[in-house]
C-alpha cells in the first residue's frame, strides 16, 4: 500500500464517516421541523426567524451530503493533490514504525471527526456572526468550540510532523 492509497481510503473513510450524520439529523431535525410546518394550525404563526432556522437546518444537511459524496467520489484525485511523491508504506514492527501507527490513527480518527463535525461548526459560526449583526434573539447552539479548534490544531500537528513526533517519543523511551 502506497502513501497516497492510504490518504484515499483515510478520505472515503471521512466520507462516510460525514454521511452518517444525516441519520442522525434526520430524526432529531426532519421529522420534527417538517412535521411541525405540515401542521395547518401552527403554519400562521410561523415567524421569519424560524424560517431562517428551517433554511440554515435543511442548507446544512445539504453541504453535509454533497461534501461527504465529493470526499468519497473523489477520494483519488484529492489523494493526487494532497500527496505529492507516491512512496511504499513499509510494515515493519519497531518502536518507530509502531509510534508512526499510532499517531496516524489517532490523527486519522480525529479528522474524521473533524470533518464529522464541519456542519456543527459552520452553523455555530453562522448563529455567531447573526448575533454579532445585532440579532439579539438568536441563540448559539450547543457546540465545543475550543475543543473543535484544539482538535483540529492537534490533528494538523500530528499528521504533518508526525516523524519530528515519533523521534521524539523514542528518545524519551
């Protein structure tokens, strides 16, 4: 297995690790959202800021389906950019190479969560930048943004010095 097979299957991974998120969505926002709006009584008190939540809801969902497709259709040519010299993973077992295992899937398992969350992420940033506009009545969901952002800082550490990472766990050994 070459570097850049393994950072594609690492992509559809993500990809389908971002499309199960839909079903969770869809239990919790579908069917109480759109049940909600069917209802005749409750249609004439419908405001426009419950609107723009219905919207910013159903756009989420959307990008969430396009971008998980895109990221398991186009796993290869994203491999190809990201990737840039092919070279063959050897599988040796020694501290080194065990360390380098175990970083990659921690690194792995976090940017999948990464990307699992991206829609989280942009609709907490979307209610922030509402309420900064001077919307007083939005409300910023429940979201860890600091932990997102440690996450995400910690997974680029790891996964682009992850040699710099291992020698240095194995002086310490």
């Amino acid at each position: 297995m070459t570097n850049r097979n393994l950072t594609a299957l690492i992509l559809r991974i993500a990809g389908i690790y971002l499309f199960t998120k839909i079903f969770d969505h869809f239990g919790s926002y579908f069917l109480s959202v759109y049940g909600t709006v069917m209802m005749t009584r409750l249609e004439e008190s419908l405001s426009e800021p419950i609107d723009k939540f219905y919207f910013n809801g159903t756009f989420l969902t959307i990008i969430n389906i396009v971008i998980s497709v895109f990221l398991f259709i186009k796993a290869e040519w994203i491999s190809k950019k990201l990737v840039k010299s092919e070279s063959e993973i050897k599988t040796e077992l020694n501290p080194k190479s065990l360390t380098k295992v175990i970083l990659l899937t921690v690194g792995v398992i976090w940017l999948s969560q990464i990307i699992y969350f991206l829609p989280d992420f942009i609709e907490y940033c979307i209610s922030l930048i509402s309420k900064f506009n001077g919307n007083e009545e939005t409300e910023l969901p429940d979201f860890a943004l600091i932990r997102y952002i440690l996450k995400l800082i910690m997974t680029l550490i790891i996964l682009f010095r992850i040699e710099k990472i291992s020698n240095w766990i194995i002086k310490k050994i």
